[in-house]
C-alpha cells in the first residue's frame, strides 16, 4: 500500500495532518462544537480518555482563542484550564494538565477537583473506546459501561448546569442509555458528525444542563444507580438524532484525489508520532534481522544477543 494511500481515502485524516491535529477525530468535536456551542462560557474542561489528545488540543485552541477575545473588552475574565485523563500516557499539550489513570478509579476525580482548586468543571468531553474485540455484542457492551462509568466520573466532577458530550454505539440497547442520561441532564441529543464514518455506528450523546435528581449522592464507591429508590421512574427515552456538519463538509465515507480543492497535494507527516504504544515489542521483535538465520544468536536493533540473553 502506497504512503498516500489513506490520504486519498480519508480525507479527514489527510485535515488532521495538514491542520497540525493529532487525530482525524479533532473534527468530530469541532463539528459537535459548531452544531451545539459547548464551548461558550467554558473555563474549566475535562477531556476523558483523551490519548493521543486531539480533542484536548480541540480544548486547548478553541478556549484560548475564546479567552483572547474576551481579555480585548474586559479585564475580568478567567483563563482556562484542561485535564486530559487516559490510561495512557500522551505527549504535552501546551495548556493542558494531564492526568494518567483510570477514568473508573476511585482517586481520579478527587484528582481533577484537586487541578481546579476545589472547583468543578462546565465541560467534560468523552470519546472513550475500548480495545475492540470484534464480537459485536461485547464491544457494544463495553462501550456502553465505559460510558456509564464516564457519567458516573462526571456526576462528581460537573457543575450544575454543566455539559458532557460522550461516544456512544448506537445499538440495541442505546434508548436505555439515553434514558440513563436523561436522569442527570435537561436535554439528552444524540450527534453524527460528517466526520464519523456512516459505516460506523458510533455517535455522541450531547448532554446539556446537569441537573442531578433530588437526593442523589455522587459517589466514587456506590453504583451509579444504587440509591435508586429515590430517583424518578426512568422512562424509555428516544434522544433527537441530529448530524453535525452541512454538505459542505467533506463526507468521511468519500474517496477525493489528492489534488482537490485548487490544492496541490504536498505529503505530510503524521502530527504526532504516539509514545510507546502497544505495538512497540512487535515492531522490536520485526526488526531482528537475522531471524533463522544463526539458531544461537539473534541481531535485535543492530545489537547481537545469544538466544539465552534475549
Ligand atoms: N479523543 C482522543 C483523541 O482525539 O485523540 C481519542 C481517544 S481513543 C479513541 C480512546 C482512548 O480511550 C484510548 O486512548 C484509551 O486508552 C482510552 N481509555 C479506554 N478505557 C479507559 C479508561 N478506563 N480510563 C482512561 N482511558 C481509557
């Protein structure tokens, strides 16, 4: 496969390269973004699971330039602040505090609320996925307890009135989901960014006005649901379904040239090159070059061993 190859297909990762994003997934925020205003008013944001981060360089441009603006009229405005949470760990974003654990521990929202200063946040931004297995009934099941465990996080991190935007799969069994969120927020939407494929059947729950019910008791140890009791009946709740992005956004699904848009295409390097991922060993153990060669010894990175050192 050519080294343009996927630029041709994807036109949005070819964006994300040429526009300094780190992932193509920078523009699903940017889209949702541009269809609901998450970011107005928003000084304190939280971005879970945030690896390899483009969604907290989303963040950090688009509430800095909001705070630039504001600073032109008024002296009293506040400058922003981000956490970035994932299990990995990513390289620094100017502005952007990180954090790496685990979104279901215990200690990460004492954590945040330790970053604020003791305050909450008015944003917390989603697009947590798991290792996908390929069996369609588990991954789906695991996307939706990672996102119950994201809504759980965010009960005790959010302020009241705050918004949260989440992936979700919209599966069988997404309307119990919305209904879930529907407990904790007014308005409940479910997005598609033209930047998600149509193939995929991912999309973002847009959550706006946190409002917990009367008597719940956000807490790090208890079930999210467990003092049910004295919760509202949850009824089935079937959330708006609103596709982010007009058609002069380019479609996710589409095959454009290389030279489009009067652009002369130029061959970019990926933003950032991610720091120690999972494939590293494999990659290590590929480039032994005398494999079967010699039975004792093997040459790994340039370097000799005996098979008993290796
Ligand atoms: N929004 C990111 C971006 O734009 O660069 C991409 C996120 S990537 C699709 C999903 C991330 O979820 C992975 O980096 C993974 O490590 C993280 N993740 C999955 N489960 C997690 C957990 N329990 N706690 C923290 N991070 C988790």
């Amino acid at each position: 496969m050519g080294k343009t190859s996927k630029d041709k297909r994807d036109i949005y990762y070819r964006r994300a390269k040429e526009e300094g994003w780190r992932a193509r997934s920078a523009f699903k925020l940017l889209q949702i973004d541009d269809e609901f205003n998450i970011f107005n008013g928003v000084t304190k944001a939280v971005d879970l699971c945030a690896a390899p981060g483009s969604w907290s360089q989303v963040l950090s441009r688009r509430l800095n330039q909001n705070y630039q603006k504001l600073k032109e009229t008024s002296t009293d405005v506040v400058a922003p602040k981000i956490i970035a949470v994932d299990l990995q760990a990513m390289a620094p974003i100017e502005g952007v505090v990180q954090i790496q654990g685990d979104i279901t521990n215990v200690t990460t929202a004492e954590q945040i609320i330790a970053h604020f200063g003791n305050e909450h946040a008015d944003l917390v931004v989603c697009d947590g996925a798991p290792d996908v297995t390929g069996l369609h009934d588990m991954d789906i099941y695991i996307q939706s307890q990672l996102l119950l465990a994201a809504l759980k996080i965010t009960t005790q991190i959010l302020k009241p009135k705050g918004t949260f935007v989440a992936k979700i799969f919209r599966a069988k069994d997404a309307s119990l989901l919305y209904s879930q969120l529907k407990i904790f927020f007014t308005s409940v939407t479910c997005a598609k960014p033209r930047s998600s494929r149509n193939s995929s059947f991912e999309a973002f729950v847009v959550c706006k006005d946190f409002c917990p019910p009367e008597g719940f008791e956000p807490s790090s140890l208890n079930p999210l649901l467990s003092n049910f009791d004295h919760l509202p009946e949850i009824n089935k709740y079937i959330a708006p379904f609103v596709i982010c992005g007009d058609l002069s956004q380019p479609d996710s699904d589409t095959t454009y040239p290389l030279d489009f848009e009067g652009k002369k295409f130029q061959y970019c390097e990926p933003t950032q090159s991610p720091i120690s991922p999972p494939y590293e060993e494999a990659m290590a153990l590929l480039s032994i070059t005398n494999l079967g060669k010699d039975p004792n010894s093997v040459t790994l990175k340039g370097n000799t061993m005996t098979i008993a050192e290796f």
